[in-house]
C-alpha cells in the first residue's frame, strides 16, 4: 500500500511540475477572476489505471459547467475511453459524472481547484454502475479566457448508496490534459 502511494504522489507532483514552471515565466497580468453565470468548455485527453497499476485506458473529456460564484462552478463532464486488452478485442467505455469544484486563490496566471463528482460509468469492459470521485488540478491562463488544465481524479464505483463507503478501496486513478475557454 505505502508503494501505490509513493507512485500516486510522485505522479501526481510529475503532473504539476510543468504547470509551476510555466507560472514562474507568465507575465501575472492575466486575470484569472470569474463571476457567477460565466460558464466554462473544455476538451482534454484522459488515461487512467487501477489502483494496482495492471489495467489501463486512454481517452477524451469533454466538460461544460457554470460558475456560481467566482470561486464555486458545477459541470457535466463526458467521457469516452478506449483500450486494447491481451485477450479479445477493443473496448469502450464512457461515463457521464456531475462535479462540484472549489477554484482556490489563483496565483498569477495559474487556478488551482479541489472538488467531487458523482455519475455513471458504463461500457464493454465495466460493469454498467454508479462513480463517485475526489479530483484536484490547476488551469493555468494563456490568456483571460483561454486555459491548459491538468487534473487527477480518484474515482471508486458502487450499486447502492449504502456501499458507497466500503467500495473507495478498489477505485481508478483518472488523469486529464486538455484545454478551456470560459464564455
């Protein structure tokens, strides 16, 4: 267990190295601020794994969501993913998850957020049932409305709302890479 998250939090600092050093080259002129009613759209590529690091996909995201205040903003986010397991053929699989994130105190051109998602994961290679999620990531502004984002998420799957705590063991590690604009 210590050596899944060793590997989880190396990826993860690994994920956040190139976003850090392109904040400490960005001119800070570019205001990162939101008001209630912005909405946002965003398009990325996504991987993932099991948390024994032997089963894993790539695919795309697709988000929209809409402010609620400058730092609250709920989403629908779509995904579709593929993979190529050694037995048999391809297989795909998608999931459609509602998330709540919290943007943190931005810092020049670069956002930060923490936040939850819950939703459906359906496909050949799952079992069609529900997600939750814990995710955390950073928008960093080319511009004012123009962003690249890198995000990691922590999600575990259930049937029932009373099984949603005994499942969070045998989760999904998801990361995402992509950009936005905020409209």
């Amino acid at each position: 267990m210590k050596v899944k998250k060793n590997i989880l939090t190396t990826g993860l600092l690994l994920l956040a190295l190139p976003l850090a050093g392109l904040a400490q080259t960005t001119v800070t002129t570019v205001d990162t601020t939101r008001q209630a009613g912005e909405r946002e759209i965003t398009l990325g590529g996504a991987g993932g794994s099991n948390t024994d690091f032997d089963s894993s996909f790539g695919g795309v995201n697709l988000s929209f969501g809409t402010y609620i205040n400058p730092n609250l903003m709920w989403s629908i986010r779509q995904s579709i993913n593929y993979s190529n397991p050694d037995v048999g053929g391809t297989q795909w699989n998608g999931a459609t998850r509602l998330a709540f994130d919290q943007h943190l105190a931005a810092r020049g051109a670069v956002r930060p957020f923490i936040g939850v998602n819950i939703g459906r994961v359906y496909g050949d290679a799952v079992d069609d049932t529900w997600a939750a999620g814990i995710e955390a990531g950073a928008k960093f502004y080319v511009q004012s409305r123009t962003f690249v984002y890198a995000m990691a998420e922590y999600g575990w799957f259930f049937d029932r709302a009373r099984r949603i705590d005994n499942s969070f063991s045998s989760g999904q590690l998801n990361f995402g890479l992509g950009i936005g604009y905020n409209f």
